[in-house]
C-alpha cells in the first residue's frame, strides 16, 4: 500500500481531540490514495470520497465550535477557509460523478493532500496559543 501521507510530529498542535481528528483525516487520504491504485477504483472511490467530505465536516464544526467557546480572533477568516475546503471537494466529487478521467482526479486529489497539509501548517496552528494551552 502506498502511503503518501505520512503524520509527522510537526503537525500537532498540542490539542489531543484536533490532533486525532488531523491523523485520521490523513488515513481517510491514504485509503483514497490506495483505492485510485486499486483495481476497484470505481466502486471504493465514491464511497471513501463520501467518508472524506463528511468526516471534514464533522472536524471543522470541531474547531468551529472551540473557536466560539475560546473566542478565537480569526475564527471568521478560518472558517472561511474551511468552507472553501469543503466546495473544494464537492467540485472534486462531481467531476469524478461527471467522468474525468482519474489521471485528472489523481492530480486533483494531490491538491487536496497538499492543501490540508497547508492548512493545518499554518491556520490551524495559529490558534495553538488560544484553543491548544492553557
Ligand atoms: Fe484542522
Ligand atoms: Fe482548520
């Protein structure tokens, strides 16, 4: 099984609940990852793409919500970036729905690895000092 995305410590944020949420959202990617390679792609893809939108769903209300109790200051501009994320795998859903062809999705979906690794970088970890200590 290839694996392209790996945990690395540099992600934490010191917040156990994010941090689990963070490594299981990569495992959902990984296990994406394989199915494109795999000879079931047609009928893994959809499902584990459907795992994906609804389990980023549930990880941004987790933020969103420590947001609102922490008052965090840049609670609108992050959500903001979480709402785009979210369009951003819609649109990849009913492309692939749609029928392009998978070396496009592939591409695709490398760009949403890179923009969650991006993301947790930099937007997640700039609320370390207000959701992640105490
Ligand atoms: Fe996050
Ligand atoms: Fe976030």
């Amino acid at each position: 099984m290839s694996e392209l995305f790996s945990w690395k410590d540099d992600y934490a944020t010191g917040c156990e609940i994010i941090d689990n949420q963070h490594k299981k959202l990569f495992d959902i990617i990984n296990e994406l990852f394989t199915a494109f390679e795999g000879a079931f792609a047609e009928s893994q893809v959809p499902r584990i793409l459907k795992e994906l939108e609804e389990y980023t769903i549930y990880h941004f209300s987790t933020e969103e919500r420590l947001f609102v109790e922490k008052n965090y200051p840049l609670k609108d501009q992050h959500k903001q970036e979480h709402d785009h994320f979210i369009q951003k795998i819609r649109k990849f859903k009913l492309d692939l729905e749609s029928g392009q062809n998978n070396l496009l999705a592939f591409d695709v979906m490398i760009t949403l690895k890179d923009w969650l690794i991006g993301h947790i970088l930099g937007s997640d970890h700039k609320y370390i000092p207000y959701l992640c200590k105490n």
